[in-house]
C-alpha cells in the first residue's frame, strides 16, 4: 500500500472538494480503487501507487478549480478524472472562468469545459462560428448567452433565433393550428434558453419590440439582418440550398453561430446536409471558425455522455 498526503490552505478547501454527504470523494475513490481520509487540514490518500498518483492528480486539480471559484458538481469531478486519465489536467488552468452572463434567476454562466470555452472564445473572435457536436454540449445555450451579453452590451440591436422545420418523424401539415403555431414546438428550446437568461417578461416585452426574433429557418429568405446576433440551430437539418441562403443573410456589424450534431440528421434519404457540406467549402475562409465538441463535453447526466459515447462505436463498428 501506498500513502500520499496533500495540505489544505483553508478548511473552506476541504468543504468544498468532499461535497455534501461526501460525493465528490466518493466518486474519485471509486473512480481510483483508493481510500481517502481527511485529518484537520490534511487528506491523506492510500491504494496501489499508480491509482494514488492519479487520485493525488484529481484531487489537485479539483482544489484549483474551487480556487478559482467554481463550485463542485457530479460533471466537473468526473471531467476532471477524465483528464487525469488522458493526463490533460494540467489544461485546467487555462480555464479562465469567465462568466458570460448573469441568468434571470441570478446564475452565473460559464463554460464548464475546455471544449465550451474555445467555443466561447470562437464566438468572441469571429464573426462565423461552427459548434458541431453531440447533444448535452451546450452548443445552443452557450450561443444564446453569448446572444444576450453580446445585446445587454448593446454591441448588436437584435437577436435572431432560428430552426429549420424538419419534422423529426412527424408531419407539420398534422398539426393542430396556424403556420406559427405548427413550428413553435420545434423552436421550443431556443424559447426556454432565452427564459432562462432573460426571464418570461423581459423576452416577451423585447419580442413585441422586435429586439428578440424566433423564427423557421424559412422566414430569413430574402433578407439582409445587420446589426444582429443570429444563431442558427440544428443546422444538420439544412440543405446545401438552405444554408447558402443562411450564410448570405449576412450584415455589417452581426455576429452568426451555426450549431448541429451531423449525427442526428433527420432529412430524407439522399438529401445532403448543408452544415457537414459548409464545414468542408469554408474551412479555409478568415473569420469563420469550426469548433467541434466531443463526449468530454457534454454536461448533461452522466447517462448521456455514456449513451453519445456507446452510439459513436456502434456507427463506427458499422463503417468498418
């Protein structure tokens, strides 16, 4: 058996890195097969000598994040395993921490992984931005918060969401009610990312005025949207012919984010998609970045980074 020791600065520390009920300790014991005892403002952590190095490496790299302020959850001790396995923790401290903005309900939101945080940094420094990858990344949350900074800062006049209406199964032309009333439920998660940072009242009086635009992808033909933050969502769904058309919206002083997971295209057999066709003819273009996320990436459930995880090597089983 091995024993290592590390010291607290602060019992604050030590609060914080074992959680309530010690959950946090929990999951690095069993990640790690070691035993972790806290003495005063020592933990003490024994096991085989590999598995305590890299508790001793988790446990560091833990403690940096609580430094920095960031409070400990099931996904950021797991993420941060997950880069002690990799040997990537050491990327943790680049993390800088910054709070894209204040929720209504007086949230902060962060990027919680190195991934979102290239990806908020993408969307600060280009104009266009690609964010590819599986569901739970917050490819579409992250977007409408950088949305809604980008508008309190008053550095665009209007945010513009918008899907195309691909019927995941279903047929519109079944759906109860108008044109308006058909296509709401399938832009029914842009509407509850802008609750959350705005509250109920704040979207509706800025929807009235025309500040806020929720809107099918078909509603943009023919227009030129200057002045403005768009976000363009489950962009897999979209034809060739409908993402030019997207793209060439484009005005003076706007911002675009194109989010989709290529994994989950719900077009018709032999329909190409329009976002895994512009990723390869505008690679090379200035001012236009890709950023692709990955499993690590997700922070929803445990269960859907496994489920992401199962299905990527189930499709690539099938290539082979």
């Amino acid at each position: 058996m091995f024993e290592q020791i590390i010291n607290f600065d602060r019992m604050e520390q030590a609060v914080a890195l074992f959680g309530s009920f010690d959950e946090n300790i929990k999951l690095i014991e069993n990640q790690y097969s070691v035993n972790v005892i806290s003495r005063g403002s020592d933990l003490k952590i024994t096991g085989e000598a590999e598995n305590v190095a890299k508790a001793v490496r988790a446990v560091n790299g833990l403690l940096l994040l609580i430094n920095k302020g960031e409070a400990l959850s099931e996904q950021n001790v797991r993420y941060v395993m997950g880069l002690v396995d990799e040997g990537g923790e050491d990327k943790l401290a680049a993390m800088t921490n910054n709070c894209i903005c204040i929720s209504s309900k007086g949230k902060p939101i962060k990027p919680k992984t190195l991934g979102q945080e290239k990806y908020v940094d993408a969307i600060k420094g280009s104009t266009v931005v690609f964010g590819i990858g599986p569901a739970g990344t917050g490819k579409t949350y992250l977007a409408v918060a950088m949305a809604v900074n980008a508008f309190r800062a008053k550095e665009v006049n209007r945010i513009i969401l918008t899907r195309p209406a691909v019927e995941a199964g279903e047929k519109l032309g079944f759906l109860p009610g108008d044109l308006q009333q058909k296509v709401d439920p399938y832009l029914r998660p842009l509407y509850d990312a802008l609750f959350d940072m705005l509250g109920a009242e704040n979207f509706q009086r800025y929807q009235e005025r025309g500040n806020i635009e929720v809107a099918p992808l078909a509603y943009m033909r023919g227009r030129t949207l200057d002045d403005s933050f768009i976000i363009l969502d489950e962009a897999q769904n979209t034809t060739p012919e409908q993402m030019k058309m997207f793209l060439t919206r484009l005005g003076f002083n706007s911002k675009m984010v194109i989010t989709g997971d290529v994994t989950q295209i719900d077009l018709p057999d032999g329909k190409r998609s329009g976002l895994v066709e512009a990723t390869k003819i505008l690679k090379n273009v200035d001012d236009i970045k890709t950023i692709k996320f990955n499993e690590k990436d997700v922070v929803r459930h445990r269960l859907v980074q496994d489920i992401v995880k199962a299905y990527e090597k189930y499709e690539e089983a099938r290539k082979r």
